[in-house]
C-alpha cells in the first residue's frame, strides 16, 4: 500500500516517503506548513489513492478532545425523565460517537483528518496521547471500551500557530510542506488550469513570487490564491501585457486574489506614491 500521489495533486518525493513511513509505522502523520500549501487536500488525496473511505474532525478554537471520542448528552437524558420517556432506561440512547470512535468502529481500514490541531487548546493534543497511542477508549456511561477494528491512517494538520507538545510530536512522523518552488507550482498549476498559455503563466508566477518576496507583506499569498488569481486571468482574458506593473501601478492586476489584507494593499499604494515622487 503505497502513495505515489494522484492526478490531481502534485507530491514532492519526499512528502510521497513521509506518507508511506507514517502508514508503515502506524503512526499519525503531522503536516505543517503555510495556509493554502494543500495539507488538508493531502488527506482527501490518500485515502482517494489507497481507496479508502475519509473521516474529517475540523478543530475549532471551542474543541475538546473529549469531543472526538463522543458525547453524553445529559440534559435530553434529563429532558426524557421529566416526560417518562422509556428511552430513558438505556444510558446508550444519550451517547453520541465522536470522529474517532467514527474511525475505530469502521469495518475497513479509513483515513482520519484531524485538521489544524494547534487552534486547538495547549492541552488538546495531550489528550489523545493514550487514544492514539493505544487504539481505544473507555465509554465511561455505558462501561464499553471502544477499540479500532482497523487502525486507521491518521493525518494531523497545523499552520504552526502554537507549538504542541513534546509528548505528542514523539508520536507523530512529521513533515514540514515547504512552499512550492516555481518549477513545482508550474505542475500545480497545470493540474487546475491545463493548456494555460506559457508567457501567461510565466510573466503571472514571477509577478506572484516578486510579490510574496516583498519586504513588509504582512500575509504571503498561497499556493490557493494564486490558482484562484490565474483563473480570474484567464476568465478575463487578459495578456501577459496586461499584467505588466511599473513603479507608479504596483498593485497587481485584481489584487483582490493575491492581498488579503488592507495593511498589504496600503503596502503596494506606498510603494506607488514613493515611485511617483521620484520622477
């Protein structure tokens, strides 16, 4: 069982090798990088290769750990007693499975997103050590333990906002996804936009990293943002001689795509303005 990438997703060699040692070990995969360097279509794109089916636990600033396992819901339970509801009687009717009690239970072998774990709390991660460690879980209501029938292949995600634990990174494979270089965004590219004109993409991917290069961005544009501004190129059909800037108009042509904050756009209007009074 081997990943070796797909026809929709561009992967370097070594982020092919750090799939299939994470499968190999039966450990979870931990994939940092910028946003929009395609961690969480990584997942999707795994268990597309290795035909497997994909669980995606989202992690929300508001998440616990406790969540993913599953959820007792005491107030219905409270709720049905006050009414004589027989459901009542069996605690089980109150026990909602979590994402991971969702991957354990599958009858097949499934690939399980825990997607941007560091907006989670600090203490989230330490949390799952013993779950993701041991493949089981204790439901506490009910008295059942809860055990992976298949151990799944997991994938961790994080945009690096908190560091995790030391205890949780010894668990983990990990691969860092550095930004494409313009020979690998070239291959991305082609993928989303095949049959691009060549001196489009050439003159719009130097203009794109001349701008994620610039002193003072307070937010480089990804990988996602410059598939989305070459296809608002394409769809407006401009030209290479369309996109030329010079000093006094820095900012790019629908520069809405690229700059995501008023800061950058200021930026790039500076930078005219200075241009400007040096003629």
């Amino acid at each position: 069982m081997k990943f070796n990438g797909t026809d929709a997703y561009i992967a370097t060699d070594d982020l092919k090798t750090a799939v299939n040692a994470a499968v190999t070990l039966e450990r979870p995969l931990l994939v940092k990088g910028e946003p929009g360097t395609g961690k969480t279509e990584l997942a999707r794109q795994v268990a597309s290769a290795l035909g497997m089916k994909m669980i995606e636990w989202n992690i929300k600033s508001t998440t616990k750990a406790q969540q993913g396992l599953y959820e007792y819901d005491a107030v219905s339970r409270l709720r049905d007693s006050q009414l004589g509801e027989e459901r009542v009687h069996d605690v089980a009717n109150y026990i909602k499975p979590g994402k991971l009690w969702e991957a354990f239970a599958a009858d097949e072998r499934v690939v399980l997103l825990i997607d941007e774990i560091d907006k989670a709390d600090i203490e989230f991660p330490n949390d799952l050590l013993q779950e993701l460690d041991r493949m089981e879980f204790h439901v506490y209501e009910t008295g059942e333990t809860i055990k992976a029938k298949n151990r799944p292949v997991i994938i961790i995600t994080s945009n690096n906002e908190k560091e995790l634990p030391d205890a949780f990174l010894r668990r983990c494979f990990f691969h860092y996804i550095r930004f494409p270089d313009a020979d690998v965004m070239r291959k991305i590219v082609e993928v989303h936009h095949a049959g691009i004109k060549e001196a489009l993409l050439t003159t719009a991917l130097t203009q794109f990293y001349e701008i994620r290069e610039q002193t003072g961005l307070k937010k480089k544009p990804s990988t996602s943002e410059v598939l989305d501004w070459l296809k608002l190129l394409l769809a407006e059909d401009l030209s290479p001689e369309d996109l030329k800037r010079d000093g006094a108009n820095a900012l790019p042509k629908l520069h809405g795509a690229l700059l995501k904050n008023e800061q950058d756009v200021h930026l790039f209007e500076r930078l005219a303005f200075m241009a400007r009074q040096q003629r």
